[in-house]
C-alpha cells in the first residue's frame, strides 16, 4: 500500500476517533449497580481516542492492503472501537453494537467473496464464528466463570473476519485475547489495583487480540 493510501487512512482512522467518545457516550449507562466503573482517566483525554484510532486502521491497512476485504476489517474496527470504550466504562457490550458489526462483518464479506470469486472464503469465516462462539459459550459455562454472554457474542462476530484470514489468524484470535487478559489482571493485582473479585471488561481485551491476530498471521 503506498504512502498516500496509508495517510488516508490514517486521517479516516483519526476522524473515526473523534465520533467514538460521542457514540459510546450513547451507549454507556449509570445504572449498572455494583458493576459500574469509571473509566480510567487515560481514556478521558481527548486526544486518545483519535490517536488509537488511527494506530487500529493504519494496522489493518498494512496487514490487509491487498484482501477484497479490508474495507469491513475496518468497518468493524471502527464500531469495536466504540464497543471497547462502553464495556471499559461500564462493563456493557450492548447488543445493538455487537449487532451492528456483526451485520458489517457478514455482509461485507459476503459482498467481498463474490467480488473476488472465493467463495471458500466466506466458508471459512462462517465456519470461523462458529467455532469461536463456541468455544467461548463452553467457557462462559464453565464454574466461577465471569465471561458474560455478551462477550460470547463479540468473540463469534469477531470469529467472522479472523476465519476468513485463516487457520493462523483464527487460532491466534482466540488465544490472543485471554493471554493479554491473563496478564492484565496479574499486573493489576501485583500493583493491588484491583482484588481478586473486582470485575473487568474483557471486550477490550477480545478486540485487541483479533487486531493482533490480523496483523500478525
């Protein structure tokens, strides 16, 4: 991808950022009882929102330059984005969110699989949500489990775009994310910043791994 395409997109990415505050600010409640949070004073500073932004689509630009599909890996990093400022706010993954990327996820990667005549593709990222989906309803079932069905249903529209970048991507995707979870919570438990019943959204955690996954496989 040249130099230009990739300011572009680094512009489209920043301008993303700065509607994600207002849109989660939609989405985020007060009414969460004993799981209300706040959220962190970081992720309060106006210019993070842009900056992160920018970094998630110049990311999926440089790992997906040439795939039919990059314009819906982006689509849906740009409502992830919205979902991981909600859920870190008041450990929400609303539906109507979830739903909305799923639909981008699926329809543009059907739209993407016609347009470039590999239907195994789609295959692959329905069979890719199936899988992730499952394996994280078997985890939500687990005893003592805190992954909530919202999670679930993140993690199988997340399965979407990773199975059709394949096995590698897929396996990494669902990995990924409770490796960086895991450590997450061992650092804020060694600092004493959290006990070990304090709940923590794990949406941000699940989106990270899928960008990781797409740029690393």
């Amino acid at each position: 991808m040249s130099a230009v395409a990739l300011v572009s997109i680094a512009l489209l990415g920043t301008l993303v950022g700065l509607v994600v505050p207002l849109m989660s600010r939609r989405f985020a409640t007060t009414d969460a009882g004993s799981w209300a949070v706040t959220l962190p004073q970081p992720f309060r500073r106006p210019w993070v929102a842009p900056m992160v932004a920018a970094s998630v689509f110049v990311g999926l630009a440089g790992a997906a330059a040439d795939d039919p599909a990059l314009p819906v890996f982006l689509a849906v990093g740009a409502v992830g984005l919205v979902l991981a400022r909600v859920d870190l706010a008041c450990l929400r993954l609303p539906d109507p969110l979830v739903l909305v990327a799923g639909l981008l996820a699926l329809g543009g990667l059907t739209v993407a699989a016609v347009l470039s005549g590999a239907p195994g593709r789609l295959l692959g990222a329905l069979g890719g949500a199936a899988v992730v989906g499952a394996a994280h309803v078997l985890l939500a079932l687990l005893p003592r489990s805190r992954l909530g069905f919202g999670d679930v249903k993140l993690a199988a529209v997340l399965g979407l775009p990773l199975g059709w970048l394949g096995r590698d991507a897929l396996l990494a995707g669902l990995l990924l994310p409770h490796v960086l979870h895991g450590v997450l919570v061992l650092g804020l438990l060694a600092a004493r910043r959290v006990h070990r019943d304090t709940p923590l959204p794990l949406g941000p955690a699940l989106l990270t791994g899928a960008w990781l996954a797409a740029l690393l496989t």
